[in-house]
C-alpha cells in the first residue's frame, strides 16, 4: 500500500514539474504573466514588452499562417493563449521572409493537426530583427536561425492555457 501511494506521488510530482516546464529546454526569456482576460474587440491592451507574450486580448485569434501586413497585438496575444507561437520580423530581406514562411509547410503539427505559427511584419521593432513570442516567453533574432526557431517552437508549442485548434 505504502509503495502505491509513493508511487502516486511521484507521478504527481513528475506531472507537476512537466506542468511547469521543468523537463523542456529552456528557449526565450521570461516576461512577466499580464493574465488572460478578454477585452472589447477594438479596445487597446497597454502590453509589458513588444512584441507582447500575455495579457487581455480580443475575443477573436488571428488565422494561423502568414500576413503581408502586422496582425494587432491583441489578436496574436489570443493566438499565444491557444499554445501557440508568432514570428514578427522588420527589415529582413525577401530570402528571410520566405524562410520564416516555410517553416509554416516543415514545421511538425499540434495534436490538431495545424502548424500553430503567426508570422507577420511588425515595424516597430529595430531593423533587422526577429521576435519569436509564446506565452510569457520572446526570442530576439538577427537571422532566420531554423535551428533556434524551432527549439522555441518545440518549447513552447502547445503550452499555454487553452488547448484549442
């Protein structure tokens, strides 16, 4: 009996830390938790960093997949919210871009079968840069590294609060 409930609670445990992110590498830095809630489609969210990585946002994701022009930061943080990851990127050149808008047909796909990326420009960001962005977590690039890129896709995808396609 002693053993059974030992084994509980180490797979409690083991579940718990897994939960937290214990066993996954380590991708982004952390920024602080702005929480979840929903605000007025419209309505402007004041954000902790830029590109955002939490807080209230629309009611309404964007589509996953690739935009010609910046996606609002209230649709993507929805998007982060849903498990999964944006890549917003200003003053790559064509070649980069059509990089990063590859990943979308080579990356592996969620439980639900989608590639759960955002990628968009966004010019507020210094040129030449690249933004990875899960929940509570950013990146900052100087190229389109596949190989970093996909160590944070792999960190963080799927990760956060809804699990939803």
């Amino acid at each position: 009996m002693r053993s059974a409930i030992a084994a509980a609670i180490v797979v409690a445990l083991w579940v718990a830390a897994d939960g937290l992110g214990l066993f996954r590498p380590s991708a982004g830095r952390v920024v602080g938790d702005l929480g979840r809630g929903h605000v007025p489609d419209g309505q402007p969210v004041r954000y902790n960093s830029l590109p955002p990585t939490s807080g209230p946002h629309w009611a309404a994701p964007a589509a996953w997949g690739s935009y010609s022009e910046r996606v609002p930061d209230e649709r993507i943080v929805h998007n982060l919210e849903h498990g999964g990851i944006a890549i917003a990127y200003h003053g790559i050149d064509q070649p980069a871009v059509q990089k990063l808008r590859g990943l979308l047909t080579t990356f592996p796909r969620d439980r639900f079968g989608r590639v759960k990326l955002v990628i968009h420009p966004d010019d507020r960001l210094e040129t030449g840069t690249i933004a990875l962005t899960a929940w509570t977590r950013l990146e900052l690039l100087r190229e389109p590294d596949e190989a970093r890129i996909r160590r944070f896709y792999d960190a963080h995808l799927g990760r956060c609060c809804e699990q939803v396609p």
